[in-house]
C-alpha cells in the first residue's frame, strides 16, 4: 500500500518549533475542548521543551507504525486513535501498549492524539470524507454541544446530482485506500440516493441523528449485526432509507492524515515554524485476506492504485 | 438462498403438542437457567393452551420472517435472537418489532426465544459449529458457571490435523451459508493452526479465553477495529497467535438451527408428540452486496451452491 | 354498579378516524411531555394504520376489562393505568398482562393509556376531581416543570363556603363511585376545612406540597400507615391540620373517564371524524367487602345508586 | 379504647435491672442479628447504666405514647416502630421527632426499638398473629438468612377446620383491636380457605412467597391499589387464590404488646430482676373514622369491647 | 490555655431571647444556604420556645465541653464542629455522640452548629483568619455557587509587605492558639512570599484553586504525606510556589470563636435581646505532646500566653 | 540524613538478572496477590529482558529519586509509593509524574512499586517495624482475606515489659529516621503501655481493628483531627485506650527499605544472581521546618545521627 504514503517536503527554513508550540498549533486546528467526554486526545509522551523537526503521521499507534517512525527520525508520532483510551495505572514494556511508549520514549519521540476532537472540527476528518465525497452544503450530523455550528460528530451533505446506490458505493470505494474487506453495503443497488451521511470510524450510536436528517445513505465503519439488522428493519418501516455503507475503520480515518498535515505545516509556518511531516506507509487495518463468493461482489480496480 | 431452506417430514401421527408442551421439551434440550444474565430467552409471545402442529426455525425475529411464517401456516416462530432484548413498555405496531408481534399474535403464531442458552448447551449453536469443523476434543471456551462441565459458551477443540491459516480459513468459508460479507482473516496465510476456538456470533468479549487456551485460532463474528487490532497486537507480542476469523454473525448461528429443529422433532417424538419443523430460507444478514479489489481476496467457488 | 355505565350515542356520520389520528387528538387533549419520567403513557398496542370506530374507556387495562371490550366490539381500549409500567421482554399469555393483551390483538383492539398527563393536564383527571367536589381559585398542587402554569400534579383549591370535615367527607363519599372500602377520615370530625388538596389515585409522595399550600384537608388514595402518621404527627405541631382523607384509588379517577371521553369525542369532531364512546361498567377496586364496627363508622346512603 | 389497656402487677421484689441488662434481656428474645438490613431497631435513647423500674410499650414512637409514659413514670418505653428509621443529623425539637425525643430524655426515659427482628424471632410478632387466628403447623412466610428455620417473616400454618372466606374474616375481625377502618376483603365471600399466610404490618413485598406456600388467603396491611389488583389478576390465572385480607398496619403488630411484655418480664424474672410493664392504651392507628355504603359492608359487634 | 478564655459581660437587659429568636439571628449572620452539601449545620438539639440566656462556645461538641457547659449554667452550646456529620438512627448514651446529647438535653442545653455556612460567611471563619494575618484585597479562595461574590471557602489576600518564608510562618505561629503540634512548613526558609491563601479547618481538596490563584503560601490544616507530596512536586515544576503551612485544625479554627460571639451578641442587641456568652477555654486538638529534634525545629515564645 | 544512606557491595560474580527475574524473585516475598483491590503495585516502567545490575530503593518515585538513581546509574528503582495510583491516559513530561516516567525511561531505569503487598507481607513493611520496636507475639492488625494467617496489613503485639506512654513514644521516636514534623502522641504520658498495634503510612481506616485488639497504643500516620478526636472519645467511654502515637508517614516506611533491599538481594542470590543495591539518602518528607513551643514538645536528641 505504498500508494497511502505521502511525503511533504517544504523548503526547510532554520526555525523549529518545540513541542508545546506544536501542541499550540493543534490547538488552534482541533480544539481539545470538542473532544467526548470518554476520549483522551492530547500529548502522551515528550518533553515540552524538546525541538520538533520531523512529524510522523498515523491511523494507530502500533508497534510497527512507532518502529516506523523512529527509523526515520521522527521526533513525534500524531495518531488518530489514543494509546491509552482506557487509563493505565502501568507501561512496562510487557504490554503491548508500553512496548510502543518505550520503544518512543527511548529514542526522544514524542507522541500526540488527536481523535474525536479532530473528528469534530472545522476541516477534520469529517470534513474531509465529506470533501472527497463531493457532499454540499454539509452540516454536523450531531452538533458539538459547546462548539460553533459547524462543529461536530459527522457530517451530513448532498450529492450534486442523485445517483444509485451501487454506483455510489462505487465511488466510496475508489475513494478509500484499499484494505482486505472491501465495502459492504445494504440496500437496493438501484435505489436513488442523494443526500450522505457519514461518520468516519465507529458510529453506530448516530442512528437516530440520520434519520432525524432523512439521510438516503449512512457511510460508517464496523457495524455489527444487531445495529445494522435493526436500522435496516427501522428503515423498511417508511422509505426503506438510510442504505448502510460499512467501510473499513482505518481507511475512513486515514484520508484525514494528509489533510492534517498540511494543516498543521501551514498553522506552524503562519507562526514562522519549520517542520518535515510523513503520513505513515503501513496500512493496521488489522485484516489481511477475505474470502467471499463472486456471486454479491463486485471486484473493483484499486483507484488509488 | 434456497440451499438454507430444510423441510423435515416425519410421518404425522395424530397427537400435536400444546405450546406449553413444547416449552417443556426445549427446557430438557436448552435449559433457561444456562442463559446469561442479560438475555431474554424463553417464550415471548403466544397461548399456553394451544395447539403446535408446524414450527417455523430462524436466526432473526424480523418482518420478513414473521411473514413468511405466517404465510406457511406455522403455529409457531422459534428464533435464536430476542425481539425484546432491552425491555419495552409498548409493542404497537407503529415500531418495526411491535409490527412483527402483531403479524403473529393476530394469525395466533407463537413465538419462542433460544438464544445464549442454545449456544451454552450440549448439542447446541458451539457444539454443532464445532462438529461441523470437524474439531475433536473440544471443551467450552468460557465454561457455564453452574452447568455442567460440557456447557458453556463457545468451544476450543484441535483440528484431526494441523494446516495453513488460508486452507483453514477456506474450509470455513466452505462450511457456512454464503453471505455477501464473506469471511475476513488476520494472520499469516502461511501459518499452521492445529487448536481452533469457535463462538457463535458475537465473541469479542472472550478473547482472555481465547489466549488461556493458547488456540491458534479464532472464529467468531462482529469483530470490530479496536478489538482485533487489539488482539493482534497483544498477539505478536509472543507466537503471533491466535489469529482471527470473522465471519457472519447471521452465517455462523444458522448452521444450528437444522441440528435444533431435529432435537425438538425427537424430544418431542419421545413424548408421543407430532411436529412439522421448517427452517426459514431467508437470509437475515443484513449487507446484500460488497466491493472488493481482487488483490487480497479469495473468489470462492460456493460449496453451498 | 352499572350506575357508572355511560354510554355516548351521538349521531354517527361517515368518517372515522384511524388509530394515528386518535394519537394526535388525545396528544393535543393529555400530550405526552406531560408525564412524570417513570410513567409508561401513549399507544400499548394496535397498528396505526387501523380504523377506530368504537372506544372503551377504563382505569385499569385488566382481563375483566379486556373481555367486556372485546365483547362489545371495541376497537380501541383507553385505560388510565398502563399495563406495562415495568418494561419487560415477554408478552407470553402465560402471564396475566401477556394473556390481556392477546386478547385485545387477536381479536385486533388496540390499547392507549393515557395516565399523568392526563393527571396533570388542563380538564384532567385533577382538574375534573376539583370541579366535581365544587373547588374554587383551582391551581396544580405541584407544577408542571416544562408546562403551563395551570398545569401539574394535584388540585388545590377553596370551597365556597368552609364547613365541618365530617360535613366535607359526606359529600366527597357522595362524589365518588361506590367500593367495598368506602372513605377513610383522619382528623377532627368537627374541624372546619375552606382550603382542599387533591390528588387522583396514590399521592403519598406529595406532603410538601400540601403543607407549602397549608391546605386544611387533603384528598388522595392508597396512604398507608407510615405517611399518614407522619403527616398527622407533623400536623399537631402546628394547627393540626392537613387533615386527611384517603379513598378508593380506582374511584379517584374513574371520575375523569367520561369527562375525558367527552373531550376526545368533541377535538376529533374537530376534525370531522365520529367515533362511540362506552365507560366500562366494572369495578376495578380490588376490595369486594369490608367490616367495620358501628362505632366510628358513617353508614351512608349511596347518592350515586 | 381502654380494652387495649394491659396492666401486669407481679410482686415486685428489690432488684431492679439496668438499662443494659434490660438489653441484653431482650436480645435472648428477639435478637439484632434477625432485622432486615434496612431496619433501625436497638437502643434509640437511655444511658445504660440507668435503673429500669417500669416499662411501657406501644407500636408507635409518637408524641402522645411519649406523653403518657412519662406521665406514668415509666424510665423506658419499648416501640415495635423506629423513630429514625430513616437516619438524622438533628433531634431539635422543632421536629416532631426530635420532640418526642426531648420529652423522653428530659425526663431520664430510655426508648428501644424492637422491629422485624420481633416480627421474624420465635415467640415474636407473626408467631402471636399465628397462634390467635389457630394456625397449626406454622413455618415462616419467608425464612430467616442467618436464622433457625422457625424464624424469619410472616408465618404461614393451617386451619384446625376449613371455613368460608367471610367466616375466616369475621374472626380476623374479632381478633383485632378495633379501629376505624376495619378490614377490607378481597374475593369469594364463599370460597373456602384452609391454609392462611399472615404478616404483621405492610407485607406487600412478600407476594412471591405467599404463592409459593399455596396460601388460601394471605392477611397483610396497608395494601395499596396496584399491588392488590396485580395479586388477584395473577390469582384469576389459576385457582384464584390467594384471597387477601388487609388490616389495620397498627392492630396487626399491637396484639404482639402484651405477649412481648409478658415473655421479657419472664426473662429478666429468669436473671433476677423486676420490672412492672404497661401497655399503651392509645390507638395510634391515624384514621378517625370511615364512610362506607351498607351494601357491602358488614358491621360487626366489636368483640374486643 | 487559659489565654484562650474569653468572657463577654454586657450589661444585662431583662430581654432574653428564645432559642428560635437566637437561630434567627445566625441566619442572618452565618445563613444556612451557604453550607456545603454534605454540611449538617443548624439546630442539633432543644426545644425552640425555650429561654437563652447564656451561651457557650466551642469547636469540637465532645463530652468535656458538653460537661463545662452544663456545669456553667449555659443554655446553648454552639460549636463549629457537627455533633452528627454522617446521620444516625440512635441516640443512646453507650456511644461517645449520644452520651453528649443526653448531657445537653437532661440539663436543657441546647446545641447549635455553625460549620461550612460560617466558613463561607462574610465576617465567618475564613474572613477572621485572614483579618488577623494582616492580609489585603482578600476574595474567597473558592468563591460559593449561589452567594455573594465576597462568600465562599477560604480566601486570598496580600500581605502589605513581602517576607521571609520563616518569618511569615513565625506570625501564623504567633496568632494561633498554642497546641502541642505547633506548626510545620514546607518550603525553602527565604523564599519571599506575597500571596496568602488560607482555609480553616482541612483544605486539602482546594490545591486547584490556590495554583489558580498563584498564591505563594497556602496556609491549612491536616494536610497528608500524598496531598502534600504532590502539590510540592507540581509547584516545582515551575516558580516552588506555593509553600505549605499546616496548622491545628482546632486552632485555626478556634479563632472565630471570639469574634464569632461578638457578633451574634450584637445581632441580638439589634432585635433588643440580651444574651451572656462564654467561648470555651478547653484545648481540643487531640495531641497532648510532641517529641522533635532541634535540627529542623524552631522553639517560638508563645505569644499568646 | 545521610545517615539514612546505605550502600551493600556483595561481591560481584559474573551473572546479572533481567527485569523479568527481578520481578519473579519480588514475587516470591511480595506476591502481589496481598496487595489491596485500590492498590497499583507492581512493574511500571522498563524492558523485561533488559539486565538489572544496580537496584535504587526509595519511599516516594519523586522527581529527585529519580535524579539520583539516572546519576548513580542504576537499572532499576523500587519504591514503595506508586507512581500512578490513580490511572492516567498521559504521560507526558508536562506533569510531574510525566517527567519522573520520562527520566527514568530515557536512561533506560525501570521502575517498580511494592506497596500494600510489601504493607501485608511476612516480613514486610509491618514486620520490620514491629521488630524495630521489639514487639513480641505479633499478629496482623487486619488479617488478609486469601492469605496466610501471618499475612495482613498491620500488626500487633506486646512490649516485653510495660512502660510509660511518654518512654514508648520516645523509643518510637528514636527509632524512625529524623524528620522535621517529629512525633505527636495523644494520650496521658504517665499511662502505662503494653499492647502495640502498628500500621505504616496512613492508618485512620483500621480504628476498629485496633479497639478489636485492645491496644494500649496505635502507632501510624497522617491521623487528621476528626478521626484522631472521634478515636479518643470514644476511648475516654471507657479505658483511655488506645493512646495514639503520629509518625511521619514517610519515616514510618523508610525503614523498611534496607530489609527489603536485604531480603531481595538473597532472594536472587538464590537463584544464583547477584545485583548492587542502594536506599536513597533523601528524606521525602514534604515538611521542611516546624515551630513549637516548648510547653508540650520534647527536643529528643536524634539517636539516627
């Protein structure tokens, strides 16, 4: 999955920034203040003082992706997903959680999160899917409740022209990275779908805003049984809509990784700061093969190939 | 899917059960008291007093099956999952599961949960998973606290013997109702797995089990990112085992449901009781379709076709 | 007692309403935002789309009930209790409330219940009970929190004119239906009483409020000994008073019966839809006979005979 | 009623015991360890080295008993109810609770409670109830935890004959102290009866049991609407037992007076020590007088007059 | 520690109070609305119509303060301290609480409390403390939730000159009464310190608002190795502000006593009552003696004595 | 405090253990199955292969332990505080204990925490002081639940010969490392003390064990003013006891460090390993200076120096 890599390579001016600039410039992008209640974004591990050139961008914060990073010489790793969402009272190096904290910690490499915070924000990895998309006149799915309006969990938005079901999974599909599972998708591939709704990793607790936004489609990751089969009997009940496209977790949330980038390298460059960013090459999706009949899939050129 | 439908037809001799009559057969097969706290197994709807010539099997209480029952005269629906897993104060039929209560209760169709106590019980949804993989040895995942030592949910058995992570995985594949989800897998294709441990829907709470038998592989369904990510990671901390197979939840509890239609025909044959059991031919999962790139899956050629 | 049948024949026009439109006229008479956040009022069971051309009205959704409704061909049962007000996940007409409400859907009858909002409506149960007994200046004994300042819990009030408790108690038994019970007094036969509180139905919870009104009496069922020695003993600190008295729950609310099917009869006229109405005449009060001593016992003639 | 009245005069000897050997007296009798978790029973005031020559007992802590204790010079009065039942921070005499306390400690008067630990002890408050009405073969209503298997709530035993329904009432009826209320009868005036359940004061939470004795009728107090409906609607499911009873919560505990008084001046006599007892000739229960039609009530000759 | 005596003799007029008259006039001085909520201020014990004459203060209600009252001639005890912080069902003389009671009450003292709401009261226990240290421009610490902007818990000022760490801590040493654990410091001797916070009483839970503040020096009671650890290691972190100085809970405390009186003798005045008061001269810090080595000790003159 | 410093050089053989061997020797003294269900003992920092030559003891893991033992270079520190006790999602070098983790993983020390385990083992923090103190026949104050009878947290025991309380707290105070907040003790000097009841760090839980046991005197630290005052007031009910002796909390620990240290380096050298140990000089008391009068203090020459 090479093609995921991504390498930004400003002129590099002499001026770093330390880390506690770095956590500034985040802030002023992803306010801490949007995250949930029971989320954990923010610093992990550094020092506030320590020089920052090289940042490292990834999905997770993984053992191969911390390995990654300080092989090339990063001084901090920015994840999506939290190291320690359930709090610890230990890091030894016997957890798999501790072996990255160490593996970082040793070497100097600092290490940030910025999760349901850079999900709610104003061009975080909601607005993104939704750009990718081509969604108009996007609004949060659920508002942020202490936020400005455009803030939130989600977005919902617009097709510019209605199309199928079919032909829009398509287009989701060709505009996430490949991963072993494909997209799977419930509903009537001939049934007209206009108006999106997406939530970029798990969001099976926003139903009940998709359909107060009459939503034709819910883009989402991991739906298990129990939500989907009873979303989809809800919906049989009326117009048959929302459809259901369930894409992978991880490649929901990796289309933000350059966007973020760039974000942060400009915020810091408007503050006269230097830094080198890489989003991380390594696809965690954590499976590696499928196995499926030919008989409901559709086998799909790999467009980001 | 009309290779799922099964239609047994014993000779009828005159007697039919009462409602009651056959609560107390599946009581000697599927005892109440093996279900876990939260479940909601047992009768749900229906007379006491009546009278049971047809009982209609499926995995799902919903619209299309109760139709489809109602439709074939059944006197009653046995399911594996609740309708009413969280308790209701109302079943108007204005929501999607008061509408299926009153589809039957109006054409004096009963209804009947099986649910974790199905999966717990000798003979039941792990054991005929587990003899369909063609496991030996096998003990419960998780024994029953106060059942017997045979009981419990899920099992672990070993494999007659030893082969590749993929050629497992296909046999798998091979032994499930076809779904347009297919089965996802995380590990080595190469790998060899000899113990395998198996739970019947959703498992991801048992992965502690999972690691104390030291299996080198699981089957379960509704694996989402974070636990599996989780699970492999704490995975190559040491032998890379156990690696993951997700299947359909729908898939990997309706294999039961001919095994459990045969128990009840024969408890209640041995009561001088006549039945006219049918499995429902419906496929309750709820993705009709998946997109796929054909670099890391596997077209198979349906064995159940 | 079929002194408390009433039966509504008004001419009978062309059109009548479904059960949806019998939900919004009873939401714009006793809305559901009204009720306290434990009750369990609205639509029990029915489907929505069903035509409502006969209407049975009684406290208490019992077998007796169901069956007196289901002989005389009503469409739809409104009773002031609900059947479920503990949730649960079967309705097995093995049990008492499972077997009411197979009788009313089999034999496709729906059931509403409409309970503290309608206590706490305008021309609600509270409101009707005050009107009855001639109070005057009326407002809610506790407020609604979300409503109108007419709106709430309980009734106080002032008679026209003060008189003895004894005097009081005469004309409340006269008022209410007649049960096995009668009416229980505690307090100084000879006491004057100007200012009343009422609650319909058990209103052991709202002494605060009764004494925060200094009301002189107070109208309610269902006190047991603790509260009421309570409240006694609070009372003789002070100039005794509330007084206390405590009568049928069953027939503190029958009361509103025809009142409230009245004022549904006329909002859906509103609307140019006909229904019938019909109170049931059984006694739902559980009690069928009492003995009393003649010492402190009023044996008095029944006016509502 | 002054035939509550019970004056014990045993000659009186010199030794008078302490308030602590009091206590100890009391707990061979009805120990702590028998009351419910949420019961407050024990020493509520006294020194514990204070001389105990006289003793007076009555249900209620109220203003009135402590009034007529202390103006019969009595230095301890024993209460079957707590006066904190629910725990305080202040006993200002402002409270009506915290007067009666003032009017007993001033005057040097220590009170005990002996609550559901005399209602589950041999010899206690159900035992006398059961021995009164002439049940034979008593087993408790529900067993002791920690207990002998002849402890623990409410006692269920059979009549020497069987009898009618309204015969068996009529003799509850004369058995009781009179108050105003009466007793309130639920089912056939014909039905026969032959084994009884009883339990002092409010037994509405013991229903379960109640069933599962098989009980003919069950005697109780303060039975509210919904619990008595509940009972006989699930009653009518079968042979429509239990019937209920409902006495005064008062009266049903006050016949435990004169035996408790009897057996602890037996047991300090065992140690001894004198003391003289009295019983309060106050009826505490709070309703003064009832109104009730004639038609189905039956107005009986007070025996106890 | 007869220095702590304080003997206020009015002239007398020949108006006295009752004891509702003396609680009156505490809510306006220390009003109940601004205790903390798990607080139990107010009236303890007494009867509301009984005459005040004399009154005695103290902070701990233990026995040996109980017995000088009563032995006094007092009428009412008010202390700082609850008698019942956590609520209780017995009042019994056999424990330690209820021994008091029965002391008070047999002789018709009365008690009051006064804790968190005269904490928080202007001219309350903070305001006393902060006057007598000499600080300026104080504000509460932590200001109340619904009281004026000058109530609240503890308060911060400045002191009109810096100093030495040591030679603020010799003032403190110096306005307090003498106890024999005297007055421990943490922090570096010649630190120059400014800002003063200051909480009667145990003030552990405020470190947040003392670092909000900035203030140099905390000054509190009780305070524990990790409490103390910690707020050391954080205020290291950056300026080693603030330093630590933990007094007597009783003599920070005991120090609203005097003033306290004083001031609820001329609320009284006001309303034209007349009242004797007596501020307890027992030393009820727990410690009797202390044992330490020169080295890091100061042996200060008393200048209290 | 050098004085508090200890150095061990056994000679050096060749073989060193890892981290991983470390922790199973302090398992088999400290299991960790003693520690309480709050407790957070246990690894908490480093590489489980990685070699321990040099092991660094100490109270508290506070930033300047964690100085000392980078700069003496050792591999590991023990303390006998967690670092995180409660849980944390960060561990950035912002906060203080942040940095702490930081210095240590930096320069590739682990750390380890033996806290309420080493409070309950044989031979543990209890055991030590109570040997230091010459206590004979001793017991676990608190006996542990799943444990030996030897085991528990605190012990108690008897003098060899009585002596006065003002002798047995001077020998306590003799026998703890110097620190500037000295020893209080609570109780009559001249009463005579035989049965010690010991508990190192904070105690104020274990009241009742202590009054179970019948102690003279209770030794243990950061008593506050309420449990202190509430403990001698009930013990004023009946024999003065138990007197109260207030250690330093750190002090009270601090010796066990050497025997610790002693007991782990013979652990490993049974298992044929051989590492250097040091306990940290540093006095972590927070408390700098103190100032007392001399009325009721005992300048003790500091028999440590």
């Amino acid at each position: 999955m090479g093609d995921m890599a991504s390498a930004y390579t400003p002129e590099e001016p002499a001026v770093h920034p330390t880390l506690s600039q770095v956590v500034s410039a985040m802030e002023s992008l992803w306010p801490l203040g949007l995250q949930e209640g029971w989320d954990a974004s923010g610093i992990v591990a550094g020092r506030p003082e320590q020089i920052i050139q090289r940042i490292h961008w990834a999905v997770d914060p993984v053992q191969v992706v911390a390995n990654e990073a300080v092989a090339s010489g990063a001084d901090l790793v920015i994840t999506h997903h939290p190291l320690f969402l359930r709090p610890v009272t230990s890091m030894a190096a016997s957890t798999f959680k501790g072996k990255v904290l160490h593996t970082l910690v040793e070497q100097s490499c600092a290490l940030i999160t910025a999760h349901t915070n850079a999900d709610s924000a104003v061009g975080g990895v909601s607005d993104v899917l939704a750009e990718i998309l081509g969604l108009e006149n996007t609004v949060p799915l659920a508002a942020a409740q202490d936020g400005l309006t455009e803030e939130g969990i989600g977005r919902v938005g617009t097709l510019p022209s209605a199309m199928r079901l079919e032909e829009f999974a398509t287009r989701v599909y060709g505009a996430l990275p490949a991963v072993a599972g494909g997209v799977r998708v419930a509903g009537d591939p001939d049934g007209i779908v206009s108006k999106v709704a997406i939530t970029g990793g798990a969001g099976d607790s926003l139903f009940e805003y998709v359909r107060d936004h009459e939503a034709d489609v819910y883009i989402t990751a991991d739906l298990r049984h129990h939500p989907a089969s009873e979303a989809r009997e809800q919906a049989m009940m009326g117009s048959d809509r929302p459809y259901l496209i369930d894409v992978s977790h991880f490649a929901s949330e990796w289309l933000w990784l350059p966007a973020g980038a760039n974000a942060l390298e400009r915020a810091l460059a408007d503050e006269g700061f230097s830094i080198t960013s890489a989003v991380s090459a390594i696809n965690t999706d954590p499976w590696d093969f499928i196995l499926t009949s030919g008989d409901n899939a559709t086998t799909t050129h790999d467009e980001t190939d």
